[in-house]
C-alpha cells in the first residue's frame, strides 16, 4: 500500500503506479499518478522534518556548555562522586601502613644490644624489684647466694600446668591466674612442675595472703578456663633479663610483674638460691617471693622499713634486703619515684606475707 498526495488510497500496478478504486457512486475518479523517482546510490538519503528536532539540539547545546561542578556531572556522571572516594581512600591506605604495628621483630627492637655493647632502654611498663636505670651499685645483700645450679637460659616460651582449684577467699573481685612453667628448665631441679605449682597455691591459698581482707578471690585454672587475669610464670634467668621482661640494667637477679605480658616472672636462680636476707630459709623466701610480684598485680607499690626491728612490708625489696640504707640505693635510678625509700639507718626483719598476724 502507499499514500497518495491526497491521502486516498490505492493500488499500485506493474509499472509502480497508484490506480485509484471507484467510489461507491459508480463514477469513475480521475487517476492520479504519484511519481516515484529513483535514488542514485551516489545520493544522500533525504531526511525528513522534524519540528522537535530544533528544540533538541537547542538543549544539547545548552548541557554542553555547562561548566564547573554541574558540568563536570554531565560530562563524567558517577565518576566525580568517585574521584573523591578513592583520594580519601588512598590517604588512609598511606596513615595506616605508617601507623601498622611492627612485627615481632621489629617490636623487639628494644630486645636488643645496641652498636656500643649498650642495654636498650625498657620498653614494656614492669615492676620488677630491680628499677631500671643504668647506675653502679654496690649492695651485699642482693647478690645471689652461692648453691645448687639451675637452667640458665630459656626460649621464652611457657607450659602451663595442668589442674585448677576451688575459689580461695570470702569476697571481693576474683582474679583467675595460671602456673606456667618455661620450656627448657631442668625440671628435677624443682622438684617437678608440680611440685612448683603446689607450692604457689599454697601460699596464695593461705589465710595470711592477699585474700585475708576479704576483698579479694583467688582461683588456679587452666587450659581448659577461659583467659585467666594474670600469669604466675617460672623463668630462666636468661629470660627474665630480657629488656622486654624483667631487665638487667642493675646487675641482680630479680624477678618482676610485666604489666603488658599479663606475667608474674619469677626468677629460677632467685627460686632455687633465695636471698642472702633469707640465709637457708628457702621455703620462706619462696614464699615472699610469691607474695611480692602478685602484690604488684593489684597495684601495690614498693614500700621501706616502717620502724626498726619491725617486720618489713612484703612490698619491701627483700631479694635486696631489708635495710632501708640499702634498698634506698635502688632508688637513684628513679628519682622522681613518689614511693622511693629514704636512707635512714632503719632496719627490718624478714617477712613474707602481707598480713603476718592472726
């Protein structure tokens, strides 16, 4: 089918002409012939008229000369919410590889000895019975008697001890500690591992330790408990020098509580030799040596001699001795220590229990 100039419609013949039907009325219509010329194919095709198309281009015009942030959106679209987001991305990704904590090799930076032979500065918060601080000393009492031998260095690595206990005290907060042993020690030395952890929860066990106020619970766990408050850990010597554990820059066996570690050190040379203080009274020293390091777990500090002849304050440092002229000398490597104890002739005898009276 096909229009004619008129909008009538009609047939086409062979030829390609429009022959028109006959109307109803019977006479016949003039024809009209509609031409139909041939396109070379050289030609452009014709495009039709469109009234819109002004319109159109008008408002193509006018997007196209939009500039700044509008213009910016209609020629890139999503990509200008994006730029921003991956530049701030970026600069966090930059931040953060700065601020990433250091591997275990390079935290332990401070671990070791520097170009000069020099012990690095201390690193981890601990409160040892030995400050830190580079000063020569000169006090008897706190060098390590002479006695059995003992394992001198360890890999740092512990063991815990298996077994657990009932809750000692009558109440206040509850603190669950682990026995842990370091790998490598000589155990018939000890006595076993077992052995060791009788021994500690006898003492914590006792009615004259910390948990005689009644403001404090103790209980032994192990693998088998969720994570326990704090650690009570058998350490080589070697170990316990380490910047990073106990120290060493005062040249005395020490054993310590390293705040960080969650970590009662103590000291296998000062477990198995005791303190001259103590003379052959090792089972005594041991126990003071409990009692102090798992004093500094709830927050107390070193104390002096109260009074001559008195009993010294289990937060004495009696691995040094229990004069106050000697304990004192510790001291100078942290002057602005508040709790420092004053050379003042004052001498005490040994005690190792917080609360030494029924």
């Amino acid at each position: 089918m096909t229009r004619t100039e008129h909008g009538s419609r009609g047939t086409l013949d062979n030829e390609g002409s429009a022959r028109s039907s006959s109307p109803r009325d019977g006479r016949p219509r003039q024809s009209q012939q509609v031409r139909r010329e041939r396109r070379s194919q050289f030609e452009p095709l014709a495009a039709s008229w469109d009234p819109h198309a002004e319109r159109r281009e008008e408002r193509r015009e006018k997007k196209q000369k939009k500039t700044g942030v509008a213009g910016a959106i209609a020629t890139y679209g999503w990509r200008v919410y994006a730029l921003p987001i991956l530049v701030v991305l970026t600069v966090l990704a930059f931040v953060d590889f700065g601020s990433a904590p250091l591997d275990n090799h390079q935290a332990a930076g401070g671990s070791q000895a520097s170009e000069d032979g020099e012990p690095p500065e201390q690193l981890e918060p601990v409160v040892a019975e030995a400050p830190p601080g580079k000063i020569d000393l000169n006090i008897p009492s706190a060098v390590l008697p002479k006695g059995d031998p003992y394992t001198e260095n360890g890999p740092n690595t512990f063991t815990v001890v298996r077994g657990s206990g009932p809750v000692v005290g009558t109440g206040g907060q509850l603190y669950r500690y682990t026995i842990e042993v370091e790998n490598g020690i000589d155990l018939a030395k000890i006595g076993g591992e077992d052995a060791f952890a009788r021994t500690v929860d006898g003492i914590l066990g006792s009615e004259k330790s910390w948990t005689k106020p009644g403001k404090i619970r103790l209980q032994r766990v192990d693998t088998t408990t969720p994570k326990p408050d704090f650690r009570i850990s058998l350490t080589t010597p070697g170990t316990a020098r380490r910047p990073d554990v106990c120290n060493y820059t005062i040249q005395y066996e020490a054993s310590c509580w390293n705040r960080d570690k969650e970590r009662v050190y103590i000291n296998l040379a000062r477990w198995v030799r005791g303190a001259a203080a103590y003379g052959t009274e090792l089972g005594l020293y041991r126990t003071y040596a409990i009692n102090h390091e798992v004093g500094h777990v709830f927050r107390n500090p070193h104390r002096g001699c109260a009074a001559e002849g008195d009993l010294a304050p289990v937060m004495m440092q009696q691995s040094f001795g229990v004069s106050n002229d000697y304990v004192a000398q510790l001291n100078q490597a942290d002057p602005g220590n508040k709790n420092a104890v004053k050379a003042d002739g004052k001498t005490c005898k040994t005690n190792p229990w917080p609360w030494p009276f029924p």
